[in-house]
C-alpha cells in the first residue's frame, strides 16, 4: 500500500467554529431530535447558512468536501454521495436543507467520527509501517484489528469512518479499501 503524502504531517483537526457558526450548529443538534422541530424552529435554513458560512470561508477541508463531492472518493459505489442526492432529487439548497445533509456537515466540522485516541493510535502506527517502507505491512494490519475491538467501534465506524480516516492523512481509494476490509473483519 502506498500513500499520497507524507503522514508526519498528520493533521485531523475540527473545524473551529466562529461565535455565530458554533451558535447555528448547537441548535441544529439541539433541536434535530425533536419530532416536528425540523420545520417549525427552520432547521433546514439553519443548516443550509451553516453550510454557505464555512464553505465562505474555506474552512471545509478538501479532502472533505471530494469525500462529499468526488465519486473517485466513494466508498462503496461509483456515486459521491452528493451525486445520490441529486439522483433523488435534491439539487442545491434543496440539497443542503436535506435532513439527511446535517450527517455530513457534521463529518464536515469534525472529521472522522472516531475516538481521538483510535485516530492517534491509527497515525503513530501508519507512521511507523511508512519507516519500513512504502507498503503497509502485516502487523499494521493486526494492529489495525486489535485497536477496532479494544475501541468497540460500531460497523458504521469500522467501514465509513476508517475509510475516511485513511484518505483524510493521504491514502489513496484503494489503500483506503483494503484498509476499510480489515477493519469491517475485525
């Protein structure tokens, strides 16, 4: 397996929110549960001006937006994810007042939805195989198993999250594939 880039410079970060994006956003979450909220408190507009908000000012990381975007970044089939919007006929702000869209606002603002600990774990030891040479190694794999079920994490986490993680620091799709199978096995 070969990466993209270079992994020591590592940098899974949130979004820092400005004082009226961090206001927009609490709501959404506060208030998305909540059986006829959604129309009512016009949580899609909220969602849709955070949205306009961060994408102003750039602060969705690339790699996020393609995993969004890009089909050469879909996990499982030839659609991104928008492209399944469209295809059920949500276009623009349509779009971005789906309810389903605040799921990937929310990978937006924060990354890969996994435990800090995993993704630090999942970096040190990336880096440490890349020490050893450009493919990733057996006991990168066994790590990879052995730290999925000491963190429990859920199917969701052991498939769309970890791809994401393994783009988000530089793997390519398919790297990223082979990366997502071991940790579905785990």
């Amino acid at each position: 397996m070969k990466s993209n880039t270079d992994h020591n410079s590592v940098n899974i970060k949130e979004i820092e929110l400005a004082k009226e994006e961090a206001k927009l956003y609490k709501k959404l979450i506060q208030q998305s549960n909540i059986p006829g909220s959604w129309l009512k408190n016009n949580l899609a507009d909220t969602m849709m001006i955070l949205f306009i908000m961060l994408q102003k000012r750039d602060a969705i990381p690339e790699i996020r937006m393609k995993v969004f975007t890009d089909p050469e970044f879909s996990e499982l089939r030839n659609l991104s994810p928008k492209q399944v919007f469209e295809k059920n006929g949500q276009y623009g702000s349509d779009l971005l007042r789906h309810p389903d869209f605040l799921k990937y606002l929310t990978y937006f603002i924060f990354g890969p939805d996994l435990p800090k600990e995993f993704i630090s774990g999942f970096c040190d030891s990336v880096e440490m195989d890349q020490m050893f040479g450009p493919e990733v190694s057996e006991d990168f794999l066994k790590m990879l198993r052995k730290s999925v079920r000491q963190f429990n994490l859920s199917k969701h986490q052991r498939t769309t999250e970890v791809f994401r993680l393994a783009l988000e620091i530089g793997f390519n799709k398919e790297d990223s594939m082979i990366i997502r199978k071991h940790a579905m096995n785990a």
